[in-house]
C-alpha cells in the first residue's frame, strides 16, 4: 500500500465512522508515512482535470473569485517554479503576509511542493513583530501584500521579496509567476519529518514561541481537525478566521482539503453579523466554524429569518457560554459543537457529529489522542493540566520549538505534554475548562477560575467582554476582580457597575464574588489574547499605592449588595 493510500484509509475510515465516536477512538490508527507530501501526493492526485469549485471568495461588495481544483493545481505548480527560478529551495522559510485573496492558497500549496517551510503572518504585525520574526526565523523569503510593503523597508534586505499586486521598484513581483511553468518537478522527496510550516504562538508574557511542524504533522494531523468539524466530500466550508493564525490552516486549508470540500471565504471590514448570516443563506454554506466572539454576535440577530442550509456548526479558540448554544439550537436546531487545540497541535478534544452535545464542555479525546490531567504533584487526576499522552505520539503533535531545543526536551521529552490549560473531566469522559495554569488564583483558600466568572458576567446585557484577575487583599489574600467592556448603549457608571455586580451574585457561588469592577480597555496581544499578566501587575501596583481608577466600583460602594444572594 503506498503512503497516500494509507493517508486516504485512515481518512475515510474516519468518513465511515463520522457519527460512531466510539468505532472511530477504537479503530483509528495514525497513518505510518515515511516519505509524503501533501500537496503533491493528495491534493493534485484529487484535484488533476477536477472542475469542482476548490475555494470561493466572497467580498463585501458582492464580487468574488473562484478557483476549482485543476486551476489551483496548475497555479500552485507555476507558483513553486517561480520560487524556485527566485532561489527557494527545500528547507528554506518563506515568511508569507497575506490577507484572503487566491495568491495565499496558490503560494501555500507551492511551498509544500517545494519543501520549503510557510511562516504565515498576520496582517496586523508591527515593524518591530516583523524584524524579529524575520531574524529570529532566518527567513529565506518574505511573500506579502503590497499594502503592508512599506512595513519591511530596512527589514527584509537580505530576503528574496516578492510583492503580491503592485509594482514596486526592488521587489519581485508575483504577477510574473503566471508565466512560470506549469509542470512542476519536486526533484526528490519529501520525507514525512521534514519541517513545513513555522508558526509563532502570540507570547503574552515573551517572545512568541517558534512553533514548528512536519510534512506529517500539519498535513496529515488534521484528520482530527476533519473529524471534529464532520467535513464531506461537497461540503462548502466557511471558517471564520484571519490569514497568518493557526486556525486558518486548520479549517481554511488543510481540513477542508484532506477531503475535497470547498473552502468559502467572505472577506468584510469590521465583522457584520446580519451581512454573514445573508451571505451564509445566498452561498449556501453547509459547515460553519466561527469564534466565540462571531457566535456571540450572530445571535444578537434574528437567526430565524435565516433560512440557511447549514448542516454542522463548530466552535473553537476559547469556551462558548452555554446561553449561546441554546440560542442557536431553538432558532435553527443544530448545536454547536466545541473543539480545542493549540498552535502545537491539531485538534485534540471536541464534540464530534451525531454525539450528545455537553453545553460548556471542550469535549471528548479525537481519534488518535489519548489525553489525562495531571495535576501539581504529576498525578494523574480529576482535574488538572490538560495533557497528551506521548506513547504512542500523535501525528498532529508539533516536532518542537525551533531554536529552542531546552523548551523542546522540557514539552516533548517526558510521557506528557502539557498545554498549560487546566481542566476537570467528569465519569462520561467530557473535559471541562478551569482556566490556565498560571490564571487561576486562590481566594480565602478557594480556588478561582477566571472562565467560571466571565462566563457569568458576558451573560449580563451589558457587558460584549470581561477578564477576571486577583486583586491584592488584606483579609483574603486576594479577591476577584473584572475588567469589563461595555456594549454600545451602556454607560460606565454606578448604576450600571451595581446591575452587573447584582446579576453575578444571583449566579456564582459565595466564594466566587465579583468585589471590583472596572470598566476599561483591553490589553491584547496581536492575536487577540488578553494579557492577563498586565492586567495583574498593573492592578498589584494600584492596590500597592491605595490608588483608584476614575471608573473602577468596588463592592462597599453599594450597600444594598448585602441582601443579594445565589438563586438556589
């Protein structure tokens, strides 16, 4: 049996077994692939003389382009000889900062025919972002969108520079690889351990973490990611992420293609939730893969005047409050089913198809993962760090931190690995998120999960989103406080502070009180992470001094507070 056709076994076995969790767990086996390339091996294998619509985008102002299989096939070949005519050659790392347009999904697929290595970026990077990217990753090859040229002036001069739409002196100009040839020759082969994708994690207290990946455990790792969402051939995918983050991969890419499916691209602005859910109905989109933020606007809508054609709908990046899901479910009868990964990895936990949905819950193991929490004393436990088994290690597990073997040898080189998140499971094997490791805190000897009380409070009308930190205290050593954002129509007051605080104690528990409130902004990483490390150090400091925010309310403000109590 070659490699291929035992990528594509495992691959339909899993089809087989879309609504069996049980068969799929028992029998699933990760694919043994000594020499495999993705792209060159699966994709044009599925995609020679295919006119079946590959990818679709959609822009706000109703134009789009769409590519079937054949044509990106042709184009990525043509695109790989250009780079190739450039100087890239096997192992070299291409920093590639694009927005959703074909070219991004042309240079990709290029890549990994090349054997080079993808170093998606986000279009938000900073000069700064990039000059340490670009060093810190030894970069062959810097791919960007002519808007953000201007950004690696000074930066990239040692680089190949390609420039994809404008003309600019000094730069390559990607236009040009349409003259390239289309009869690609990867001369030699692609071993499944060479490295193919470099991602850097979005650091909220360091320097991103280079986070690298195979020919084997990108490609082929996300079988899990496929299984999770229950992708099928035909299937017209919509993910709702932005280019350069690992999610983009996952579900705008190598997920979708693993089995055919059409990837669908809605570009906008600023996120419109009634022009996406029109757009859903008008394209006929039948998976959907949005983010708590996306789900938690879509349903601020009227979801039943949307007569959308969706059969499955995912949820990944951060837990989903309960209240969204059911909102969704009593408009248009499906649930939506929670996943969790990481950078490092593939899918490894979710609520796959055809299973009971466990409102809150990361889910189960996915075929190929066998997780255990580990507790503080290395325990295996009830609750504790969410961690993978390493015998057998599975495929979608990162090779490691490049540049960085003692990092590398402390995740991968005992019987775990850690994900910094914590966790509790229950008898029926459902994991449940507690917080991060460094995040939870105690107060008065109770322990404290930050999730637990931003769920509470983004339930309230008011609040569009929290974070929850320890507040240095006297009595208790620290107490809970919330950091919250207000939706449009609130004002940062009194009043609206004592509503907010009267709504959390009717649903957190004695020992969970919300003390403080401050509404301000955000401090957040270029992914969007909350830097939690800043809200509590800037929050020590203030408390040191015994200073006050103009817009911080703290419990004693309110007497009437003491006569609100938990609903039993």
């Amino acid at each position: 049996m070659s490699d291929l056709d035992k990528y594509r076994a495992a691959r339909d076995l899993l089809l087989k077994h879309r609504s069996d969790y049980a068969a799929a767990r028992r029998e699933f086996r990760w694919p043994d692939l000594p020499e495999f390339n993705w792209a060159l091996d699966h994709f044009d294998d599925m995609a020679r003389a295919n006119q079946s619509t590959a990818l679709r985008i959609v822009d706000e102002d109703g134009s789009e382009e769409v590519r079937s299989f054949e044509a990106l096939r042709l184009a990525s070949d043509r695109a790989a000889n250009y780079l190739r005519e450039l100087g890239v050659q096997r192992g070299d790392r291409l920093l590639v900062m694009l927005p959703n347009r074909v070219e991004l999904w042309e240079i990709m697929l290029a890549a990994i025919k090349l054997g080079a290595v993808l170093s998606p970026a986000t279009m938000l990077l900073s000069e700064a972002d990039l000059k340490d990217r670009i060093e810190r990753g030894q970069m062959r090859a810097v791919i960007v969108d002519d808007t953000c040229r201007e950004r690696f002036e000074g930066l990239a001069g040692k680089c190949i520079r390609v420039c994809v739409g404008g003309s600019a002196e000094n730069w390559n100009h990607y236009e040009d690889a349409a003259q390239a040839d289309a009869d690609f020759d990867p001369k030699g082969v692609t071993r499944a351990d060479d490295p193919c994708v470099l991602y850097f994690t979005s650091g909220t207290t360091s320097k991103p973490k280079m986070v690298l990946h195979t020919q084997r455990s990108y490609p082929v790792g996300h079988l899990s990611t496929m299984y999770w969402i229950g992708l099928q051939p035909g299937d017209v995918h919509l993910n709702i992420s932005s280019p350069g983050w690992a999610k983009h991969a996952w579900s705008c890419f190598f997920a979708p293609w693993s089995v055919g499916a059409s990837v669908f691209i809605y570009n906008q602005g600023a996120f419109n939730a009634a022009r996406t859910l029109e757009t859903l109905v008008r394209c006929e989109v039948t998976t959907l893969c949005a983010p708590p933020t996306a789900w938690r606007a879509l349903i601020l809508q009227d979801l039943k005047q949307y007569p959308v054609k969706l059969r499955e709908l995912v949820s990944a990046g951060e837990p989903l409050n309960p209240e969204v899901i059911e909102r969704v479910r009593a408009a248009w009868g499906m649930e939506i089913r929670e996943g969790y990964g990481q950078t490092e990895s593939t899918a490894m936990l979710g609520n796959p198809p055809g299973q009971s949905v466990r409102y809150g819950s990361m889910g189960r193991p996915l075929p190929g993962y066998a997780m255990e929490l580990i507790n503080t004393d290395g325990q295996i436990a009830r609750e504790g760090e969410v961690s993978v088994t390493l015998d057998p290690r599975p495929a979608g597990l990162m090779a490691g931190y490049a540049g960085d073997e003692a990092r590398t040898q402390k995740a991968l080189g005992g019987n775990h690995y850690g994900t910094g998140d914590v966790a509790t499971v229950d008898d029926d094997g459902f994991y449940w998120f507690v917080g991060r490791t460094d995040d939870v805190f105690k107060s008065s000897d109770y322990r404290i999960s930050p999730f637990e009380l931003e769920s509470a409070l983004v339930e309230h009308e008011a609040v569009t989103e929290a974070a929850v930190v320890e507040s240095p205290d006297p009595k208790r050593l620290c107490v809970p406080k919330a950091c919250v954002i207000l939706k449009p129509g609130f004002a940062p007051n009194a009043d609206t502070a004592l509503s907010i605080l009267k709504f959390t104690r009717e649903r957190l528990a004695p020992y969970q009180k919300i003390r403080i409130i401050e509404f301000c902004e955000l401090p957040k990483t270029v992914s969007g992470k909350i830097r939690r490390t800043e809200l509590r150090s800037t929050e020590a400091a203030r408390r040191a001094a015994g200073e006050r925010a103009e817009l911080e309310f703290f419990e004693t403000d309110f007497p009437e507070l003491a006569s609100v109590r938990k609903k039993a």
